[in-house]
C-alpha cells in the first residue's frame, strides 16, 4: 500500500512538470519527445499517465490550453492576429484560425470584431462594486509551494490545500515572516468548461526575510528555502515578478468573478494598460476561516506591460 502511494505521489511530481513547462511555453516544442525528456515516464506510458492524471489526452489538452490562451488574448489585448498566432504555438494564422472555428464556430477575426459574440458566459459588470482604481507596482518573482487543482473555482478546497501546504512548512522547518497565501488562475471560466479550470493554490517561500518578526508573530524566523523541494503533489514554482495593476477588493469572494469582469470589461479597456502573456494571481490578506465575508480583503494582480 505504501508504495503506492509513493508512486502516485511521484507521478503527480512529474505531472506537474509537465503542466508548469507547458504553460510557460505554449509557443515553443511541445512534442512527445520534449516532454518526455523532462521526466522519469518512459514513451511508452507518457500518455496513458498523463491522460489518467489530466482527464484527457495530453494532446487534447494542449490544443485547448492554447486556443483558450488565444481567446483571451484576442479578447483583451490589440496584439496582431498572427502574433497571437505565434504565442500560442501557431507559425500561421491559419493554423490558428481553423482550430479556433473548431472550438468556438467563430474566426479569430470575427470573434475579436464583435465585442457582443460570447463563447459561453457575457460579461457581468457591476457597478456597486466600487472598485477603486489599481495600484501599478514592479514586483520581484517570488519562490512557492504549490497544489495544483482542477475544477470550478468557487467548488475548490482551498483550506483543504493550504493545509497541506502549511503541514509541509512544518514538516521541513520553513517558517519565516513573510508567508503568503497566494493562488494562480490560468483560465477564464467564459472560455473554459468549468471542470477543466487550472488553479494553482500557494504559499510563497520568502528567499530571504527583510525583517524580524515582531513579538506577537505566529512564526519562527527560518531563512533556509533551499529545503524546498518538489513532494508528490505538492510542487515547487516561480511566481513570475515584473509590472502589475493590483486590485484592492473587500467583500465575499463569491463575487470575485464579477470584480474580474469589471476589471477586463470596464476598467481595461478604458486605460491606456496592455495585458502581458502572463497569469495573474490572487493574494488573500485574511483569513475566511475566521473574517465574515464582507470584511474579506484580496488583493487581484493583472499582469500589464
């Protein structure tokens, strides 16, 4: 029983190596051959184990990865069709626009011309929300530990997960100030089917602390990260730093996909911002486990140029 277990959690280790390649190089080799060299599967078996882990083909899931990513990059930014094209691993737009009618039963050309065509879900803005304009910050990457999870995002176990997460900073004596509760959301659940959203749930691993705690700290002043190592599901990551539009939001966060789709479908169109290919995450300040919902603070970081 035992070694199962040690082997499930091996594989998921190699999964999630091949999730994390693939999501920061959708425009690069995405062959059989690259990515089985990345880890311990033989090619033999590389599909059968991932299929079982992803819950479908690998090739199936990098073709929707892909025209999803382009969805919302034609939808939120003014890059080039055929640059789109490029950054999701597409040499023409050809190629793109021909699975992109495959998914959605829509050119690329005509889907970016009519704001009002929807792939599955409009747009619900809300104007009581009073969300107030972003602070536009230059942050550094930061070092994680992450699971990663499958489904619709308000079903996810976050506690469940950072649990986990925090029995292992136990486990490998990591406590240090600093920590945060972090979560990155590769998918639009407009574009995506509810039960192929990625969330990656986190906690960053601070590379080194600035200050000493103060007296009534719930933790102990450790500055060895270099014991963080990959574990069966839990996984290692790079929170990729540089310039974002941060978000300040208090309330439930059953609202927080209307708080998203005011953001991209009022506050982004009318600032002079432009989205990088990159994903945004969520930083969570307090904790649900003990704050009623309408005093819930998040901070939201869209990734911009």
């Amino acid at each position: 029983m035992q070694q199962r277990t040690t082997t499930k959690e091996e594989y998921q280790k190699q999964v999630n190596i091949i999730i994390e390649y693939i999501n920061n190089n959708l425009n690069g080799d995405l062959d059989l051959t690259t990515l089985t060299e990345k880890t311990i599967f033989s090619p033999f078996h590389f599909h059968r184990i991932m299929k079982s882990f992803l819950g479908e083909s690998l090739g199936a899931f990098i073709m929707r990865i892909r025209v999803e990513t382009a969805a919302r990059l034609l939808r939120y930014t003014d890059l080039p069709i055929q640059d789109v094209a490029y950054q999701v691993g597409y040499d023409v737009p050809s190629s793109l626009s021909k699975v992109f009618k495959l998914f959605y039963n829509v050119s690329p050309t005509e889907f970016r011309n009519n704001k009002n065509y929807t792939i599955m879900k409009p747009l619900l803005l809300n104007n009581e929300l009073n969300l107030k304009a972003p602070k536009i910050r230059e942050i550094e990457s930061k070092e994680a530990i992450y699971i990663q999870v499958f489904g619709k995002y308000s079903d996810v176990d976050f506690c469940g997960s950072w649990n986990q997460l925090w029995q292992y900073v136990k486990e490998n004596k990591l406590f240090s100030a600093g920590i945060e509760h972090l979560c990155v959301y590769y998918d639009d659940p407009k574009v995506t089917e509810a039960d192929k959203l990625r969330t990656d749930i986190c906690l960053v691993i601070p590379k080194k602390a600035n200050s000493i705690p103060k007296a009534d700290d719930i933790c102990v002043f450790n500055e060895n990260t270099d014991k963080v190592k990959a574990k069966g599901q839990i996984g290692v990551k790079e929170i990729k730093g540089g310039k974002y539009a941060v978000f300040s939001y208090q309330g439930s966060y059953e609202h927080l996909g209307s708080v998203y789709d005011t953001i991209y479908g009022k506050w982004l169109p009318e600032s002079d911002c432009k989205l990088r290919n990159t994903s945004g995450f969520e930083k969570y300040l307090n904790n649900p486990e003990r704050t009623s919902p309408d005093k819930l603070k998040t901070e939201i970081y869209i990734p911009i140029e």
